[in-house]
C-alpha cells in the first residue's frame, strides 16, 4: 500500500457494511478452500474486564467472517491492539508492542495491523498513532466494534487505511456475536460509560455516560449463558450500584440481582465494580439473601483522608465507608473484601497518606490493587498543584504493601481448615498441584485433580496459604 487515503466511514450506513460483511465472508471461505487453513487473528488486551469483553466482542465478529484465533502474533493475519490508558504505563506497554509488531510488518506487508479500544477514543492518540505507526491499517473505536468488517474489507479490498471512531458513546450494540475464552464463566455488561467523574480518571472521557442496559436484555444474555453451560456470570460496570437509574422502567441492581439469582444453571453471580457513595442496604440485603451471588464485594476505597477523597470526587468520606464495611461484616459475616487504592493523589499529606493506611488496617481486606497516580491529560487532578515526586509516591507504596500483605496473608491463614467451592478454571499439568480455581470470595485455590474437572465447582480443603494463592485437596461433601 504506498498510496494511503484515510476516510471515515459512517456508520449509519448498516447496509453498506452488511454488504462488505457478506462479500468478505465469501473472499474468506475462498481463501479456507484455496489454502486448506482460515485466517488468523490475535488479539492483545490491555486494561479491565470492560475491555476483555470488548475482545471476545472482536472475535465474535472475526469469526463471524471465517477467521480463526491464534495466540501467537507472528503467525496472525490480523492483529488487533485493544488499548487501555487508564495509566500512563498501560500506553506505554501498548507503544511498545506496537514497535514490536512493525518489524513483523516489514516481513509480512499483507498482515493487517489495528488499534482500537480506549486509547482510540482520545483525537490526540489517534493522531499520535497515525503520525508515529504509520503501519496501522484500521483505527477504531469502543463503540465501533461492529464497523470491523467493514474496516477489514477497505483495507484488504479498497487498499484503504480506515480510520472509523464515532463520538455517540451513547448508543449500545446488542446481540453482537461473541467468541467467549470459556465455556463455564462469562462477563456481561450492565451499564457502559460512566457518570462519577473521579478526577484523576479517564473512563468518562473515553467511554461516554453511563448507560444501561434493561433487565431483560440482560437476563435474555444470562438464560442463554446458562443454556450453553455456563456456571458463573461476572455483571460488569464502572458503578453497578448505579444500574437501571436512568432507564425507561428504573430497575435496581439489587432487583437485577433477584432475577438473575432465579436462572437455573447459574450458580454462581459475581459483579464489578461497585462504588461506595452507591452502595444501598437493599444491595446489601440481596447479596445476603441470593444464593448465587458471592460473598465477595470489591468497594474501592482509593484514599483515606477526607480531604484527598473530596478532591478525588469520590463524594463519600472515610467514615461513610467504614460505616458500609460494617454494615457488610455484621449482615454477611463471611463477606470477602477487596479494593482499590491510589498512592500520591495531588496534594497528598503524610497524614493524608497514614488515613489511607488506617483505612486498610481498619477493613483487613482479602486483597487490593494498588496504584501509584498517575498523571492523566485531560482530567481535573492533571492540573492541580502540588504533584507528588515520584520518589515520596514510591516510599508511601511500599510502606502500603508492607502493611497489606500481612493482613492479606493473615485473611488466608483463617481458611486454612475450611473447605469451600472452587470453580476449576485452569489445569497445568506441568505442576503437582495441577488445577487452579476460583473460590466464592475470589480467593485463587490450587489444588491436586483431573483435568476432566475444568469448568466443574468442586469442594477444597485449604491445607496450606500464601499471600496470593491458597493449596488446598479436593474433599467429598
Ligand atoms: N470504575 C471503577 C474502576 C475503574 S479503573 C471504580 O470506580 O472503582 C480501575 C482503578 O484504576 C480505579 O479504581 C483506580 O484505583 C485506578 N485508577 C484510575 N485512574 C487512575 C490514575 N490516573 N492513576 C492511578 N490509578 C488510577
Ligand atoms: Fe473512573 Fe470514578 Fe468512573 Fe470508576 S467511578 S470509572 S474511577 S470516574
Ligand atoms: Fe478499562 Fe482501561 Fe478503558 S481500565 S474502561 S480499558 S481505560
């Protein structure tokens, strides 16, 4: 392709594309019969679950035209970037596997390159992409995902570089296909975007405004699910808590709860992410009483001082979300924790910084994901003074990981004795304890078996608990 036009498609036009998808679903079944193999894409997912379920979004849509998934980029006719910048590192991984893949381009000049995602969503990154990766052949959006083929058809017919993003962030694609990494657990979107505004986050600006999806387009997905084996559901949103509150009929997610917890062939139901300003008594009352849902709440706290969390935007204080935490530990007394956490939010004090620690001595939560800030262009916290040294953020981070890491450890040493439901999701036969689970509360479980037990929920005896895993044996119950 020396000569390279760069158009954008409009996306209205369904017809057209339905066209292009039908014409090179035969130039692919030509290329199966001719070579004896289909095409092969790979994709690389960086970033959250939102993301994950985009890629299985891609290739459902990829298979949908007679490709097949590889997992290895070097054999790919189609590698696709499913980009993330929720941190500066997470652009930073995506800039670097970029280099990667050009010195494969230059061997293979048919192999088609395409960058979509979060990253996409912001004009300037896609100007930077397109004036530093030359080489990338299709540029689209989150909510372009069902362009693809069309984009693809440019490229491999129209030799056009296709660049297609369309602002509306409001609008949702159903019934999409989809090619799910397993058979017994899948994630499903309840609400896309988000309306919180945290300022030193990104998602707003690139996923648009919350938005959800009716109970009945989700419990339609989730029947389905359960009719093709699958055993655990993850409902996924920035702020579940907020579910249903600007639909049509509002629907609560503690009622979505009720619903779904009444799918037969569902046993398990897990959601993400909720926030704590949201978090209701009736929420609280459903976790308690549906069976399915599991006793696992990941409450990111982010801060513990006032002041940072006013400034974050969180609109909760300290003692709102302690208050929550005991709500949760007195109703569901085996209630797992998890959370997030940001070290070095602008402004942060070391007094700040101990609430914070406070916090997490206070809770003694089952794990945490800790970040340091990072500096995001666009949000509010990206111009406010007092930027921490990346010096001071590193000496508060350790400090956080050496306070949580033994109360994590110590959360798992009180199961060592018990025994709980793991859903088995992997088998590495390379090691003695070959298979690794999931238990209720999200605790990673490995344990003896046969591999036959994939996708099965069996019983565990923890016998044995580090910091981020626990060992355990299969027990009859
Ligand atoms: N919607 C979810 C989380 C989305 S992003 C929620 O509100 O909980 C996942 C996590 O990334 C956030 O919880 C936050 O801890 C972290 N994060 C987001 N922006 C960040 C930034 N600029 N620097 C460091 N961490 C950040
Ligand atoms: Fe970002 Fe806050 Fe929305 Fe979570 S709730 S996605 S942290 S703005
Ligand atoms: Fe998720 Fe990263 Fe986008 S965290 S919503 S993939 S910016």
């Amino acid at each position: 392709m020396s000569k390279i036009n760069i158009e954008t498609i409009n996306t209205e036009n369904t017809k057209l594309s339905s066209e292009r998808i039908i014409e090179l679903r035969n130039i692919n079944e030509q290329y199966f019969i001719m070579n004896g193999k289909r095409k092969l894409y790979h994709i690389l997912t960086y970033g959250c679950q939102m993301n994950e379920h985009d890629s299985e979004k891609i290739g459902g849509m990829l298979t949908s035209i007679g490709y097949e998934e590889t997992d290895d980029s070097q054999n790919a006719d189609l590698v696709i970037f499913n980009t993330c910048l929720i941190r500066e590192n997470a652009e930073l991984k995506v800039y670097g596997k970029l280099g990667e893949v050009k010195g494969l381009k230059r061997h293979k000049p048919d192999m088609i390159v395409a960058v979509c995602g979060c990253m996409m969503q912001k004009e300037e990154l896609r100007q930077k992409l397109l004036k530093q990766f030359k080489f990338v052949d299709i540029i689209f959006g989150t909510n372009t995902i069902q362009e693809l083929p069309g984009l693809i058809y440019d490229v491999e017919v129209n030799k056009k570089k296709s660049v297609d993003i369309i602002d509306n962030t409001e609008l949702i694609y159903e019934n999409m296909p989809k090619s799910r990494k397993f058979k017994y657990k899948a994630l499903v979107n309840i609400t896309y975007g988000c309306n919180n505004f945290c300022t030193y986050c990104v998602v707003p600006y690139v996923r648009g405004r919350e938005k959800s999806r009716t109970p009945e387009e989700i419990i339609n997905e989730v029947r389905a699910l359960a009719f093709d084996g699958c055993k655990e559901i993850t409902l996924l949103g920035q702020n579940v808590n907020s579910y249903g509150s600007n639909l049509e009929n509002p629907f609560t997610f503690a009622e979505l709860l009720y619903e779904l917890n009444k799918i037969d062939g569902i046993e398990r139901i897990r959601f993400m992410t909720s926030h704590p300003k949201d978090l209701t008594d009736d929420l609280i009352k459903a976790i308690k009483e549906c069976n399915k849902v599991c006793n696992h709440v990941h409450l990111p706290i982010q801060a513990g001082s006032d002041d940072v969390l006013r400034r974050m935007n969180r609109k909760y204080t300290k003692d709102h979300y302690l208050n929550l935490v005991e709500k949760l530990k007195k109703e569901i007394p085996d209630i797992a924790l998890t959370t997030d956490i940001i070290v070095g939010f602008p402004g942060e004090t070391e007094e700040d910084f101990l609430e914070t620690i406070d916090v997490v001595k206070k809770v003694q939560y089952d794990s945490a994901f800790t970040f340091l800030y990072s500096v995001r262009e666009g949000t509010k916290a990206a111009e406010m003074e007092d930027q921490i040294p990346d010096d001071v953020k590193h000496e508060r981070f350790n400090r956080l990981l050496d306070v949580l890491y033994p109360i994590v450890l110590d959360r798992n040493s009180q199961c060592i004795g018990n025994v709980y439901s793991v859903l088995v999701e992997s088998v590495n036969n390379t090691s003695e304890n070959s298979l690794t689970g999931r238990s209720e509360h999200f605790r990673l479980v490995h344990f003896k078996g046969n591999e036959e037990l994939l996708g099965q929920i069996v019983n565990v005896k923890i016998t044995n608990v580090k910091t981020f895993h626990m060992e355990g044996e299969i027990v009859e119950q």
